[in-house]
C-alpha cells in the first residue's frame, strides 16, 4: 500500500486526513463481483460503512446496489446514480418523513423491523397511492460470535421480528391493501471471521422459509444481511477478504427456491481494507510504564479503539520507510489522540520504532466505519480524503 514517494508525497499534506487506495478498492470489488455473479446472489454496498462519494461513485459503477438506513442514505444513493430499484431501505426507526421519500422515490424494498412499521408504512404509501414492496426482517437467534455492540441477531437485540411474532405479522400484512411481502431480510452482525454463524444461519433460514411455504406464502427473495469480516492485523497478506468462501456457505447450505432471488448487504469487507488514517506524531511524553506517542488525530477521527476496543495495525510510516537505524522494535507507547478523554487511545504497550515529533503514522483498515463515524467533538475539522489516484 504505502511506498517511500508516497510518503514523501503525505509528508507536504496537512494531517490528519484518510487515504484510501483505489487499487485495492478496485480489486475488492472485481472479486466480489466475481465470486457473487458465480452463484447469481445480488450485492447490496451497505452504505454506512463509507458515504465518499468517489467510492459511491466506483461501487456504484461496477454495478452493485445499495443497502441504506437512513433517508439521507437513500438520497446519496440516488444522488450517485445507483439505481432504484436496487435500493433497500433498513433500520428499525425509520421516521415518516423518510419512508414517504423513498415511497416517492420507488425504492426497491423496505426492510421492515416492527408491526408498527408495516402499519405505519401501509397508511404512508395508502395516502400517496402506493404500494411498499417489504421484507421482514427477521431475528433469526443466531449468535455471530463478534463483538457485542455489533452483534445483532440475538433474541434479546432491538433488531428484527421475532419468529414468534409471525403469525401476528401476517394478519397485519393480509389487512394492508398498501403493503407487498416481497422477501425475508436476516444480518446477524458484523466483523465475522469464522464462517460457522453463516452456515447457522442458512439452517435457520431454511426452517423459517419452511413456516411461510407451509402457508402457501411466497417469498421472492432472500436478504442475508452483510457481516464478512476483515484481517485488522494482517491488512497487507489479507487485503480482499475471502468472498469465495463466504458466498461458498450459502450457496451449499442455504435452500434456494426455484423463483427466489438472492441478497446480499456487504459494507465492511467492500471498503475496510482500502482506507488508513494518517496521521503525525505531535509530541512524545515520557509516561509511568510506557511513553505516550500523542498523535494530531484522535477519537474525533476513528472512534473504533475507543469505542469496541478494537484492534487497527498503526505503523510509524517515516521510520518504517526513512530510518537506519537497526534497532527498530524497541519501544513500547500508548498511541493517543488529543482529545480531553482517556479513552482516546488507539493502542497500549505498542512496541513500536524510536518515534519522534514529525513522524508520519498510518492507522490501517479504517475505509469501513471510519471517516463515517467521525465527530466534531471538541470543534475538531473533519479529517479531508486524499484517494490514491490523485497524488
Ligand atoms: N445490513 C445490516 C442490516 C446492517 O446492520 C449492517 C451493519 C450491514 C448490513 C453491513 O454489515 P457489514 O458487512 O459492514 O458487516 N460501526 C461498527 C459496525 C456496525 C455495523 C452495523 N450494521 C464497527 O465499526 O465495527
């Protein structure tokens, strides 16, 4: 990814900002591209993960649909030229103002959340002369095994509908002239490495498909959600993560009926890989058990160490690429923001290269929920993107 004239490059660049390399974007997508088209499953981008325009704009073009969860969402897909109909819409409060947008809008489907949901969506669409194509989003009770603030198929979540809310669900459904069951929606998390909750989730979905075709109700199509997870700590050796494999689980365990289409809602495996924060070195302070390395950029800019306590490779860019001294793994810091909260800390006890003020650092695999969750908290600007093409 970086290289001793792309550094010397960031160097006349005023931190912090975020690269992101659109090689490894393009060949991310060329592989999803490829391995879904194998099985003929469709690819939703989930939008949240990263809203840059150039990357709308490359994702958008190499054909892919858009999962969004907010109206704003909706509009920047359409604004990108993503094509309507291949828009869904999710999240489980989802104000009036929103739906009746994408209701004008005809967006493909609603992924719905809730009994008042349906409801509420069938009076907007009856007052506009509509009929919303939906998907339940169902909670299928399947343990993703990740992180537990981005778990999210769990009986005890917010998220979905619980199986034992169906019939209640279909009654309501059979009374709304303004409403079309089109689909099933299930994401049961994200940053998932082992593929097993994917292979559960298929099993479970085949049950649940067994519920509605005993009923005579036919579902047209099927939304797995998203969730492959990346290699935070091997992001040069695991740049594009394996989607063959990943839509391999489906395409053996899920049960596909003859007329039923296939989705899928990939954010973070698209976009992760490609973005790095950058960042200088404002000072080095000598601390009780380890020295601090205190960066120009902080929580404000990537919220994920603070927030999940999650792991992100930081590499010192100028002794990495400049320094000769041989000694290079000597010494172990805190890498922190400037920000007045001990929680903005990227990292403790690093061992890392003799770091001095001035020197360049790269927080990788930041191109997913990274410059999107930004704040402006303490007046901090917005960290700019540079994209590899145009420096
Ligand atoms: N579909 C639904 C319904 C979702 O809730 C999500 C992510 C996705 C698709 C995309 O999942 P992905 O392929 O990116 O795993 N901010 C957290 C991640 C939150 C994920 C929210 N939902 C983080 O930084 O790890």
């Amino acid at each position: 990814m970086f290289n001793k004239s792309l550094i010397e490059k960031f160097q006349t660049i005023e931190t912090p900002f975020y690269y992101y390399d659109l090689d490894i974007l393009n060949r991310t997508i060329a592989d999803v591209k490829a391995e879904s088209e194998k099985h003929n499953f469709n690819i939703h981008y989930a939008l949240k993960a990263n809203t840059n325009q150039q990357i709308l704009k490359i994702i958008c073009n190499a054909g892919f649909g858009a999962d969004c969860v907010s109206g704003n969402e909706v509009k920047a897909a359409l604004r990108n030229q993503f094509v309507t109909e291949s828009i869904v819409f999710a999240g489980v409060g989802k104000t009036d103002k929103e739906i009746i947008e994408s209701l004008t809008a005809d967006i493909f489907c609603f992924n719905c959340e809730s009994i008042e949901e349906i409801k509420v969506i069938n009076q907007l669409a009856a007052s506009l002369n509509k009929k919303a194509r939906i998907a339940l989003r169902i909670n299928p009770n399947v343990n993703a095994n990740t992180h537990h603030y981005i778990t999210t198929g769990l009986e005890e979540n917010k998220f979905g509908i619980n199986f034992w809310e169906l019939e209640a669900v279909m009654e309501v459904i059979k009374n709304s002239p303004n409403i079309q069951l089109i689909g099933l929606h299930f994401h049961i998390g994200s940053q998932i490495c082992d593929l097993e909750p994917f292979r559960l989730l298929c099993t479970r979905v085949n049950e649940i498909q067994q519920w509605f075709s005993s009923r005579n109700i036919s579902i047209t199509h099927l939304n797995l959600g998203g969730g492959l997870g990346v290699d935070y700590h091997e992001p040069d050796k695991n740049a594009i993560p394996n989607f063959k494999s990943y839509f391999a689980v489906f395409h053996k365990f899920l049960e596909i009926k003859k007329n039923q289409q296939v989705h899928f809602e990939l954010g973070r495996s698209m976009v992760a890989q490609c973005g790095s924060l950058i960042s200088k070195v404002l000072f080095v302070k000598e601390g009780k058990k380890t020295n601090f390395i205190i960066l120009d950029a902080g929580m404000t800019e990537l919220i994920r160490p603070a927030l999940y306590q999650s792991y992100h490779k930081i590499e010192n860019l100028t002794a990495d690429f400049f320094s000769t001294n041989i000694n290079t793994n000597e010494t172990k810091y805190d890498v922190v923001g400037p920000i007045c909260e001990s929680s903005d800390c990227f990292a403790k006890a690093l061992l890392l290269p003799a770091s001095e003020r001035g020197h360049l650092f790269a927080i990788r695999t930041t191109g997913a929920y990274g410059q999107v969750m930004s704040l402006e908290y303490n007046l901090r600007e917005k960290a700019p993107s540079i994209y590899s093409d145009s420096i």
